[in-house]
C-alpha cells in the first residue's frame, strides 16, 4: 500500500527551540493524525484534523491538515525535555486505508 | 491512561510455545484492532474488528490467530512463532472502523 513519507528522521534540537516535521503522500486522506510514543509504550493521540486546510493547536503543539489533503506537518514550540519520543503521522481514508509514517525520532538537549 | 490496556506487557517464548495476548477496551468503542511495530517501520496493521466480526486481515501467517469475544475484548492467540516475529504487538480500538484510533500501551515480544 502506499506508505507516508514522514520527515526528517530525526532530529537533536536544544531545549527551547522550535520543531517541525512533516508528512506527505501521493493519496488522499480524510483525516490526518499525529501521535507520539514515548519508549516502551504505545502511541497517544496528540492531534487529529478532519478537514483540509484546518489547523488545530495542543498546548504548544500546533498542526495542519493540507490544502490538498496530501500533506500535514506538526509544529513544537518551545521544546522542553519531555518532549523526547517518537511522533508519527497517520492518514486515514476508511477502516482498511490508515497509513502510518515511520516516525520523527525527537531528542531534547537540556 | 488510554482506556486501552494490554497484558502481558512483555512476553519471551520459544518457538514451540503457544501464548496469548490479551487487549481490552474501557472506552465503549465498537472496533478494535491488532498491529505489528518493528524497529524503524511503519505500524504494520494486522487484523480489524468491527462489531467482534473481523473486517481485515492483511496476509498475516496463521501463526497468528485473533479472537474478539466481545467488542471490549481482543486477543491475539501466538504459536509457533518465528524469530522475525518478535516485535511491539499493539491494540487499538476506535468507535467506528473510520474513527479516530487510541492505542494501548503494547506487549513487547520476544521469540527465541
């Protein structure tokens, strides 16, 4: 199936400073969510967005849906330790079309 | 705290053993489901429930065998696993096949 390109791969950012990462596709998706998974556990819901264009915040997270509902990127403001983990996309377009991307490794220097 | 929980939350076993793991749901969602993460992969989805009736089932070996009971509850029964299928099995459960998915912690396998 086809997969999301998730970017970048990782990053190391210090304390304080802002982060973006992105998703993209060639197919379109309803819905577009961004979850993040701390080791050894499993992901938690951070942001969904049902329509394109939309941009949804969560605290200092911030998220956008694409104007042609093939992309969403997930900003961080103000980094701070605890927001190490992996972020992951998913876009989804019906119960057997959820695709995930590979994931954001995110590493906080204090 | 998900409402979505996981037993065991790790699990080593050899390859002639059978073993169970076990999801249940406290959110009153009506589909629940079963994926597979490898180290630097995409989640791999497994099998979907809808109602306790499966809906899919993407080309997963028979050694693995799902079993929803109830729409609270999701197993996935294991025997004669592989090495390569050592793994992060984790459980989701959503109020609609189309709904927004909410993860349980997950069962980290080992197979020696």
């Amino acid at each position: 199936g086809q997969q999301l390109n998730q970017s970048p791969q990782s990053m190391f950012i210090q304390e304080g400073e802002d982060v973006s990462m992105n998703c993209t596709s060639s197919s379109i998706f309803n819905t577009w969510l961004w979850y993040k998974q701390d080791p050894g556990e499993g992901p938690v819901l951070l942001i969904a967005l049902y329509k394109a264009g939309e941009l949804t915040s969560n605290g200092r997270l911030t998220a956008q849906f694409g104007i042609t509902r093939k992309d969403s990127f997930l900003n961080i403001s103000a980094s701070i330790p605890s927001d190490v983990g992996i972020y992951f996309c998913a876009g989804q377009s019906g119960a057997d079309d959820m695709r995930f991307g590979a994931g954001t490794r995110l590493t906080v220097k204090p | 705290e998900t409402g979505v929980t996981q037993t065991p939350r790790h699990l080593v076993m050899g390859m002639t053993n059978k073993k169970s793991l076990k999801c249940e749901q406290h959110l009153g969602h009506n589909a629940m489901y079963w994926y597979k993460q490898s180290a630097k992969k995409p989640l791999e989805l497994m099998f979907v429930y809808s109602l306790e009736e499966r809906v899919e089932n993407n080309s997963v070996p028979s050694r693995f065998s799902p079993e929803c009971p109830n729409s609270s509850h999701l197993f996935l029964h294991l025997h004669t696993l592989q090495p390569e299928d050592s793994a992060l099995y984790l459980c989701a459960s959503s109020q609609g096949v189309q709904e927004t998915q909410y993860f349980g912690p997950g069962t980290r396998l080992l197979v020696l």
